[in-house]
C-alpha cells in the first residue's frame, strides 16, 4: 500500500512469482501460459455463446478444430492432454448424440432412412444426424473452455478478477483461499492414510473395511480442516484484511497487449466461422 493507493503493475520493477502457485515450465511457442487469464476466458464466450443457438455439425466441428489447434501448440503436451482431446471429448460427444438421438421426438425429424426398428419404435436418420450434433456442440463448448482451464491456475484467475475487474478483494481473497484449502486436504488426506496404514488400521477387504476405512478418516481430517481455518482467520485478521478499501498486491497479473490480441484474433476466427458456414448453405 502506497500513500496514494495500492501499488499497480507499472509501479513494479521486477513482479514475483507466486511461491504457491504451480509451476509451469513450457517452451515460448506454449503461448496460452504467458496471458492474462481473463483474456483466456473473455476471447470464447461470444462463440460458446452463439454455439448454444447452432443446429447445424459443421459449426461446432470447425470450433472444435480450432480448439484443438490452440490446445495442441498453446499447453504442454501431455498424457492428460491426449486422453481428453482424443478419448474423452469424442467419447463425451458420440454418448450424448446417441442419448438425444432416442429422446428426440421422431415426428420433429427426418424419416426417410431408418437405422435400427425394434417392434414399433424405429431410430430414424435425422434423429441420429440431430443428437451427433448437439453432441458435437456441446463438446465444442466444453472444448473452448479448456483453453482457459488447461493453462490456468486458480489463484491466477482470482488476482486478475480482483486487479482488472476490480472485485472487491474481500471477495476475491477469500476464493483465493478456499482454492488453498484443496491441495492441503489432499495433503492431509494422504498424512492421515499413510498413519493408519502403519498403525495397521482396518486393513481388511471388502465394502464394509472400505467405509470403516473412510470413517476413520473422517474425523481427524475434519480437526485438520478447523485447526487450519482458525490459523487462515488468525492470519487475515493480523494483516488487517477488510480494514482498507484496497490492498498491496504482491502478484501482479497484467493485461498485457499480447491479450488484446489473442481476445480480437479469437473473436475474429469465430465470426469467420459462422460466416463461412452460414454462407456455404
């Protein structure tokens, strides 16, 4: 805190890395690491927006390219990145096509090709063209919003909501320490298995040493949970969170022109795609 206000990222010479955040080491062509999250998560929405109004495949096929050419150059290639990009997504996408395609009401499509008949039902042509497109959009929309879910941290996208978008940091800091709270269960999770795996308890097999195992994690992760809450609040009272208007920020997360960009370059390809599919009809 300066005598005119909080410190901004101008007035920072050099800006720290967040100790806690988790580190990401990705050669300069991993771009999507290098911008502002909130551009990350603005540059989709009017296409996941528009995307909800679509009937058409081709549509949500040529976003889904799109995604896939950003996720492949801008993330790290991963294990995780393949089996999401190439089994879970086009997994996700044939399941609910075929699930609408048995709830559509076969008077609303297409009957001139019949697929399967069982006794007098029959899955008709246009219903499976209609369910393998909602499908296919609705893996479109899950896909944009992987761009800022595979390169972004938590505490990231809370720092630029409370530095760009000007959120209360009341609001802001509190989310950020919530998202605190989540690899520390997990840390005491694995504390609290390990001690009883020594110790011996409820080793046995079965559903009923399962749940007796379970519930004998129950509890001390729970004192774990109160005894780190009351350390969090004792630390944001001795700093005097909530006193002042604003606070110092000791992780700047700019908005730099490189997110200008990257928000018009995306906006501009999707109204390229809806204009090329809508005029190719």
């Amino acid at each position: 805190m300066t005598a005119t206000g909080p410190i901004v990222a101008a007035q920072v010479s050099r800006m720290r890395e967040d100790p806690y955040a988790d580190a990401v080491t990705a050669a300069p062509v991993r771009f999507l690491y290098r911008l502002n999250p909130l551009a990350k998560l603005l540059a989709p929405v009017p296409a996941m927006v528009l995307l909800v109004f679509v009937r058409d495949l081709a549509t949500p096929l040529a976003f889904l390219a799109l995604t896939y050419g950003i996720l492949l150059v801008g993330v790290s290639f991963t294990r995780r990145l393949v089996l999401l990009l190439a089994v879970a997504l086009p997994l996700g996408a044939l399941l609910i096509g075929f699930g609408f395609s048995l709830w559509i009401d076969p008077a609303n499509v297409d009957r001139s090709v019949t697929v399967w008949q069982a006794g007098s039902w029959t899955l008709y042509g246009g219903a499976v063209a209609t369910g393998l497109a909602t499908g296919v959009r609705i893996a479109a929309i899950v896909a944009l919003s992987l761009i800022v879910g595979l390169s972004t941290t938590g505490p990231d996208l809370v720092r630029s909501t409370v530095q760009q978008l000007r959120v209360p940091y009341r609001i802001g800091y509190t989310a950020l320490a919530a998202f605190r709270f989540v690899p520390r269960f997990g840390h005491e999770l694995e504390v609290i298995r390990h001690a009883h795996r020594v110790r011996g308890a409820h080793s046995g097999r079965g559903p009923f040493a399962l749940l007796a195992r379970w519930g004998g994690y129950v509890v001390p992760l729970l004192a774990g949970a109160i005894r780190h809450a009351e350390r969090v609040a004792l630390a944001m009272d001795a700093r005097a969170f909530g006193a002042h208007p604003d606070r110092t920020e000791r992780h700047i997360v700019p908005f730099r022109a490189r997110d200008t960009v990257f928000i018009c370059l995306f906006v501009a390809a999707s109204a390229t795609i809806f204009l090329v599919v809508a005029s190719s009809r």
